[in-house]
C-alpha cells in the first residue's frame, strides 16, 4: 500500500497562506505525511505543533542553500548550510532532505562537473553520517521546467550515488521530471530501486494532479512497489481546484 505525503508548498495555497494550518487540512485530507521545500522561510515552531498535534509524519525538506554543485568552489557553502539544515531535520523527525545539482556550467567539461557533484556528496556523506537522515540528489527535466539543469538523467543520478557508495547518499526519483524527459521508469530504475529514498509525481502537461494529463503514473508506482520501494510518495503538483478534491482524485487513481 502507498504511503502519500502533500506538498504544503503547493497544496492548500488557494485556501490558506498559513503553512501550519496546511498541515491540518493535509490530515483532514487523508494524508499520510506532509513535505516542504525550504525551512528557512517558515515558522519552525508552528510547524513542530502541527506535525505533534496530527501525527503526521514530515516526508521530507530541501537541504539548504541551494547551491551549484557542478561547481566544486562552492560547495563549502553548501556543506556549511547542510549541517544547520540537518539540525532541522532532526528537530522536525524527517529522515530525508532534498538536494538539486544546479547549473550545467559553460565552458566546463560534464565529466568535470560529474566529477565535482560526486565529490560534493562524498562530503555531504560525512555530514550525514551516524543521524539516520538521507540526501537525497534530484534529477530534473531541462524540457519544460529547468532549462540549463545540469542533472537531467535518472541514470546519471544513480551512477553518482553509486559512485559515493554510501548509504547517506541516495536519489529522489521524480515522475513527473523523468517522463517529460522521455524515460521509461522500469528501464532507467532496473535493479536500482534500492537508491532512491523518496519519489514525486504530478501529471503531464501541467504539472497537476494525476488523471488531468497523460502519464502512466499508476503503471510505475505499481511496478516501483513491486521491485521492493516502501518510501512516501510525495504529492508535488498543482491541484487544478480545491485541493482535498485533487488528493481524494489522486488517491483513488493511483491507489
């Protein structure tokens, strides 16, 4: 059974600006588990109530600063942000952050900004090490919503965490992002579904809730499932109307 966990940075926007109360209307909405982009720019206290007062369970944050890992000069930046975020994480109970690759660079050979990405999270790993929180790396399509990505393969994605070699590094494997850029999730995934500590869906085109495009999102969470993932599914789209209605469509739909 799918554990599903409501983006509160798009989910309950039309119906409160109050992040907290997003929470509460994610329980009422038979959510499982919430997840938000920064931490920086929220009440930490209100959010620590309202997890304790609904029990549910924070799926996920990003581990800031966003910052350019194809870039090894800033990635002590990054790592001295990843420390306070990881302080964070723990206060709020979850056991994933987000990290993004940034820019492909010009002028820089791929393999050098390949290079610097791994490197990056080797350190990260150490960061992490012994607090049972995971980073998890982010492909994105570079079609529709990121142009100038540097990492828009899931297979490259993987072969870094494979490369890093260590069990704080893992992928965040995103639905929506891989198949707009053309990837079949059973072939880029075989015998890797093991590396990937958290997963995003929304539907193509759009970027909203599944059953408004085309993609076979069912098909694929039945399949990563069945090869053994047992994360949350994080709901991270735009609900066309009100939001309860988009989570009970998407429910129903993806089971």
């Amino acid at each position: 059974m799918m554990r599903y966990s409501a983006c509160i940075d798009m989910m309950f926007v039309g119906e409160t600006s109050n992040v907290a109360e997003r929470i509460h209307l994610a329980k009422a909405a038979g959510m499982d588990a919430v997840e938000f982009w920064l931490w920086s720019n929220k009440d930490l206290d209100a959010i620590e109530d309202a997890l304790g007062a609904t029990g549910l369970t924070l799926a996920g944050i990003v581990a800031e600063p966003f910052a350019e890992l194809t870039r090894s000069s800033d990635h002590d930046r990054f790592l001295e942000g990843l420390a306070r975020s990881l302080e964070v994480a723990r206060r709020l109970g979850t056991k994933v952050m987000i990290a993004q690759a940034g820019p492909e660079l010009a002028g820089v050979p791929r393999q050098d900004q390949h290079d610097a990405l791994v490197e990056a999270m080797r350190r990260s790993a150490d960061v992490l090490e012994g607090s049972g929180v995971r980073l998890a790396l982010e492909p994105l399509n570079t079609l529709v919503d990121h142009k100038g990505y540097y990492l828009h393969s899931t297979a490259e994605g993987l072969d870094i965490v494979d490369e890093v070699g260590r069990p704080e590094i893992a992928l965040l494997y995103d639905l929506y992002h891989s198949m707009v850029m053309g990837e079949d999730t059973a072939s880029v995934l075989a015998g890797r579904v093991d590396r990937i500590a958290h997963i995003h869906v929304a539907d193509h085109p759009g970027r909203n809730e599944p059953g408004t495009g085309g993609l076979p999102l069912r098909q694929s969470l039945e399949w990563l499932v069945a090869q053994g993932y047992g994360g949350y599914v994080g709901l991270e789209f735009r609900p066309t109307g009100e939001t309860a209605a988009a989570l009970q469509q998407t429910r129903s739909l993806l089971g």
